[in-house]
C-alpha cells in the first residue's frame, strides 16, 4: 500500500470489500466531565469510541502525567487505543471532534486544560497531505509551535515523537509502530525522550 493511501476498496464477488485500517488515537482529560474524574471521563470516551462504530483493537493503561505545558493546569489522565476504522482519516477526526463536543470540550486555547482530548495521531501508513507538509509541521521551532497550528489534518500526528505523555501510552499498544517517513519506531522515539519525562508519567 502507498505511504499516501489512507482508504482502500476492492472487488470481490461482485461486492465492494472495504479494508479496515488501523487508527492510533490519543486520549487524555485532567477537568473530568459529565462522566465524572478524569479517569471516569477517558473510560467513556472509549466506550464513546466503540459505540461510535470504531473497532476497539487494543487500550493501554490508564496514565498520570504532569499537565502540558508545566502550570496550565490540573495534571492528566492519559491512555492510547488502536482503533480499526473503515472511513478516511478526516471523517475519523470529525468523529473525534464530536465525540470531544458531547464531553463539553471548548477549544479556547490551544494547549489549555480540557474535559477530553483526543487525538488521531495515525492511520495506517497515511502521510497526509503530503511528504513535504507533514514534515515541515515535523520539525516546527519549539517557539513556534504554541502559536500555530495547521488548517489541514496532518498525519502522522506533527508533535508525536515529543510528548512521553502520548508515547508511554502508545508503547503499551504499539511499540513497533514505525513512523512511514521517519523510520523510527514508538519505541525508538520513546527512548530517545529524557529520562526524567518517562519518569514523571506513572500507571495508575
């Protein structure tokens, strides 16, 4: 399959097959929602996620990490789940988005505390929406990156290889995951993060 293809169809007995494809999502609260504690709240968004027509793969654990950036607020619970989804990726984020909307998610600021985030951070091997673009958003200036934000969804996730509070999760689920452009692993990127990062975030 190519690095670009994100939706695969093909006939078979006269019948059109659809291949599932593998969604890496993140999640993660540290406001609590209608549902309840943080903990509560990622624990029904993963049944939101199911019952949203999502085939729920495999979860990690469930993670205490410090709050991103250090003072924005109440630390987090984090969890990572591979989902098999048979639609595009931009449908897959919509689906995200609302699911985010039912939780009372506002998005005020970019990187403020929020009842649920969640996060595509990849499908399949999809480079989106293109080689060039997905790799620009990559190597963005850490000065840059609170103030700007992509108008198109880029996959792989721009910011993946740098939050231990994405990674730890995802390494439970996904350790052999490889970056389609990078070539690094989850696990080649999780170690390459500080010591003292991977340290902070503990399993509840």
């Amino acid at each position: 399959m190519s690095l670009h293809s994100t939706h695969t169809t093909y006939a078979k007995d006269s019948a059109i097959v659809t291949i599932e494809q593998e969604c890496l999502i993140a999640l993660g609260s540290n406001l609590g929602s209608r549902a309840g504690s943080p903990v509560e709240t990622v624990a029904a968004a993963l049944s939101a996620l199911a019952d949203s027509g999502l085939r729920l793969r495999r979860v990690s654990r469930f993670f205490a990490t410090p709050c991103f950036p250090a003072g924005a607020g109440p630390d987090y619970v984090n969890a990572c789940a591979a989902v098999g989804a048979t639609m595009p990726p931009p449908a897959v984020l919509a689906l995200l988005h609302d699911i985010e909307a039912r939780f009372a998610r506002e998005r005020t600021d970019r990187w403020g505390s929020r009842t649920l985030d969640l996060d595509l951070l990849a499908q399949g091997d999809a480079v989106l929406p293109d080689a060039a673009t997905q790799t620009r958003w990559r190597d963005l200036a850490p000065d840059r990156q609170r103030s700007e934000a992509p108008e198109t969804l880029i996959l792989p996730h721009p910011r993946l290889q740098e939050r231990a509070f994405v990674l730890v999760p995802l390494a439970d689920i996904a350790p052999d995951w490889r970056h389609p452009l990078a070539g690094t692993t989850v696990r080649d990127m999780l170690t390459a993060i500080p010591g003292s990062d991977r340290a902070s975030i503990t399993a509840l």
